[in-house]
C-alpha cells in the first residue's frame, strides 16, 4: 500500500492528476469476534474481502489496512456522482448477510473518502479519510463521509464532548430533566420532553 501511494503521489505531481482513498471500516466484525469467535471473523473477512476484490476488478487498488479495515484507491479525476455511484454498489454488495456455515452476518460498513492534495503529504491523506470514517461511525450504520477541512473541527469538537460526558458519568454530574409538553386550550399535560443536563464547560446545544 505505502508503495502504491508514494507512486500515486509521484504521477499527480508529473501528470496534474488525482486521485482519492476509500478507507472502508468494518463496524460488525467487534461484536462477531466477542460472540462466534476469530476463526468465524477470518472466514467473514476472507468473503468480504473476494467480493470486493471483484466489484473492484483490475481497475482500483484494493488492500487490507487493518483488521477491520480496508481501503480502495479510486485513481483519476472525477465526479462527486462518480464516487458516490461506486459506494452505492458497494453497499449493495452487502445488502444480504454472508452464509458462513449455520450463520448469516450482516456485514456494516462506515467509509471515509479523502482527496489528494499535492500541498499534503500521505500521513495527512489518511488521516483525512480516518477523520471522515470517525464521523460517519457517529452517524449510524452503513454511512459514508467525505472529507472537508471543516471535519477536523467537528471532529475535534465531538472528540472533547464524549470526552467530558465520559468525566461527567463518572462523577454523576448527569441528571434528567422532564419537560412538560402541555394543550394550551386544557391545560392538559400531554407529554413530556427529557433532557439529560450535565455539568460542561461550555454550553452544549441540544442537537449536539
């Protein structure tokens, strides 16, 4: 991979053209490992792994990053409709779970897409698309981000967020909040809105 890279990087600077990283995270496979064991993960990695190869054929590179990981080179200039085509059809690849003896595993994938840029070197290219995969992780199951300068804010913010909230549980700092939601005509109380309230050193919107 790091050969592959450095050669990328050699014919963007000499040929004026780019290329982008596909850093595929595999959000199943902790809990398949914790529950049916590493020679069930290995045999699931192993058939994840030849249906990306043939979705990928000879045109992109396609290697194992990390135990969860794998990462695509898409190689070329092109659209934003382009690379999100090539995601559709990776999810579609796993849209049905994989047989693996008496199991069917649903395979759950994050991705974090990154950009080559000649005014950054390759730690930075991977950081970028490990950046992005954080924050599709956060979003739910089976979500794909793009990176963008302003993620490694967003990023940074949600980092400190957990961070604090962890601090706050431990010293139970959390408490509930029931907030009544009433008929202005009856009086009557319909609902009630819970808020979860913690000591922070900032204020933190309800949306975060």
């Amino acid at each position: 991979f790091d050969k592959k890279l450095e050669e990328l990087y050699r014919s963007a600077e000499e040929n004026h053209t780019s290329f982008a990283i596909f850093m595929l995270d595999i959000d199943s496979l902790k809990y398949i490992k914790n529950t049916l064991g590493y020679k069930v993960v290995e045999n699931y990695i192993a058939q994840i792994a030849v249906k990306l190869k043939l979705y990928c054929e000879s045109t992109k590179f396609l290697c194992r990053y990390s135990t969860n990981r794998f990462i695509i080179i898409f190689e070329g200039i092109h659209g934003m409709g382009d690379y999100e085509a090539f995601i559709r059809g990776i999810y579609e690849l796993f849209s049905t779970p994989l047989k693996l003896d008496r199991y069917e595993l649903d395979v759950d994938i994050s991705m974090g897409i990154s950009f080559y840029n000649r005014e950054e070197d390759k730690e930075k290219l991977i950081r970028h698309a490990e950046t992005a995969i954080f924050l599709a992780k956060n979003a739910g199951k089976n979500k794909y981000v793009f990176y963008s300068s302003d993620l490694d804010i967003q990023s940074y913010k949600q980092f400190i967020l957990r961070n604090d909230l962890r601090k706050a549980i431990d010293n139970n700092q959390l408490m509930f909040h029931f907030q009544p939601i009433v008929n202005l005509k009856t009086n009557e109380i319909l609902a009630a809105e819970v808020l979860l309230i913690g000591w922070a050193k900032q204020w933190i919107s309800k949306n975060s």
